[in-house]
C-alpha cells in the first residue's frame, strides 16, 4: 500500500500543532501517511504549488495563504466561497479542491461541550476568528452582537453589515465592550486576550462574565484561560479552544477520506495535544 502524503503551508510555520494532530488522526484511521510542514514565503506560493503541492494528496493552510490559494485551485466548495478562505485542500484525479474547515471546527467544538448558537450571543472582537463565528452564529439565527475596543467599534459596524447583506438579517449590533450589559446566551471570546504568556488577563469584567450561561474561549494556550476558569466558577458551561483546533483537523480528514473518530479518541487528543504544547 502506498504512503499518503500531506502537510501544512504557512509562512512563517515553525511552531505549528498540525502534524502532531493530524498523525494522530491518521494513526486512528489506520491509514498510511506522511504529514510534513513547508514553509512557504507568499512570493514562493505559485512556483511551489505547480512543483511540490500538486505532488501532494493533501494539505492544510495557515497564515498567510488562506485567500491567495484560491487562484490557483480547481474549485472550492460553497463554505469556502462564502468565508473567501482555504485552509485545507485535497488533490485527486488530477484536480485540487478547496474547504475551509474553519467553521465546522467551531461548530464540532460547540456541539461537543453543548454550548448552543441561540439567544444572545455575544462575540468579542471582529477579526478573522470573530468573522467565522459571527457568521455561524447568524446562519444559525442567533441574536448576534459584537463587544469590541472603542477604536474597534468602526470596523465591527462594517463586518456587521457584511454578514447583515449576506445572511439577509437584520439582527446584529455592535457595542464597546465597556458598555455590555445584560443577560447573554453564549459570550464567545474571539481576541488573544488571557493567551499565554499573559494568562492574568480576560476581555470582560467579572460582573459581565457573571451574566453568561455559556463561555466558548477560541485560545487554546492555556487549556483553560483565566475566562474560562470564572465562568465555570460561576456556573456557566465553558469550554476552550483546544476542541476547536482539533476539530477542524477532524473536519480535514473526513474532506480527505472520510474518516470518522470516536468522540473518546478525540478528548484523549485534545489532552495530548495541549500537554505536547506544553513541552514546548
């Protein structure tokens, strides 16, 4: 039997989990394969797609190719095209197609620490990470609001209205996060505020984070943020980012060949991934 070959493209990629993540998830579905990284500078993308990535039967993207790919793919399917964002590719019978795993992967995380989409739902910031959710969050018919910076409020108000003319919805707000009040369903922190090394940090007051049922933080270093940590404190359901990034890799492999994993395997890999995290 012949060995897959896959790997992850960034620029630059030298501390990235993928490999450690997606061997695993190869391992479990017994299958063959290789998984390597390429780091590969912006100028360089289109001479090492026709020379190395096409010899590839897949691979995954990261900062800073997730558009730029785009071109020079066969076709992306309708999340990808919606997102304007590739992060996993597969190569078969000579054709290359795109996914963005994104999504699913935030999904997967919530449904799997029965965080729902629903009510009030709050998302800090409105970068890349917050434009996935938000959109999730809208698809969904959730009550959605950005709680950013006051010097961030403007470019909130432009995402809100992108996803108000794409998601045909009216229901979308922005505020300073200074100024968020209220009961929320679901807050979703999608800034790097509490990531290492500055763990003693959170992006809401300890009276906001007392409103929340449901936490969902995106950052994965630490395992639990000091967010996540006082939400459950307090009650509420909480989970971190780590599910998330192993989630996506799921999604990858099942646009790859299909494979599906026991929920068991995945916590045992979301526990492993983080202490490898920590070696490092």
């Amino acid at each position: 039997m012949s060995i897959k070959r896959f790997a992850v493209i960034g620029h630059p990629i030298g501390h990235t989990m993928s490999p450690f993540i997606h061997k695993r998830l190869f391992e479990l579905a017994g299958i063959s394969a290789e998984y390597g990284v390429l780091d590969i500078a912006p100028e360089a993308l289109k001479s090492d797609y026709n020379s190395v990535l096409k010899e590839l039967d897949g691979y995954n993207i990261t900062i800073p190719h997730k558009q730029s790919i785009i071109p020079l793919i066969d076709e992306i399917d309708s999340k990808a095209k919606l997102y304007g964002s590739v992060n996993t590719v597969l190569n078969r019978d000579g054709k290359a197609k795109g996914f963005t795993t994104d999504p699913d992967g935030f999904l997967k995380a919530l449904e799997y620490a029965r965080i729902p989409l629903s009510g009030r739902v709050v998302i800090l910031g409105c970068g890349g990470a917050a434009r996935t959710m938000a959109y999730e969050a809208a698809l969904a018919g959730a009550k959605l609001e950005f709680a950013v910076r006051e010097q961030s409020v403007e470019k909130a108000e432009k995402l809100a209205r992108e996803i108000k003319t794409a998601v045909k919805t009216d229901d979308i707000k922005c505020v300073d996060v200074k100024n968020l009040s209220g009961d929320i369903k679901t807050l979703i922190n999608a800034t790097p505020v509490g990531m290492s090394p500055n763990t003693e940090y959170q992006p809401v007051t300890d009276s906001q984070l007392e409103k929340c049922e449901n936490v969902f933080d995106a950052i994965y270093n630490p395992l639990e943020t000091r967010l996540i940590s006082k939400a459950k404190a307090n009650g509420s359901r909480a989970e971190g980012g780590m599910s998330m990034l192993v989630w996506q890799a799921v999604v990858s492999h099942r646009h790859w060949d299909g494979s599906t994993y026991d929920v068991k395997d995945i916590e045992k890999l979301c526990a492993d991934a983080y202490e490898e995290l920590k070696k490092r």
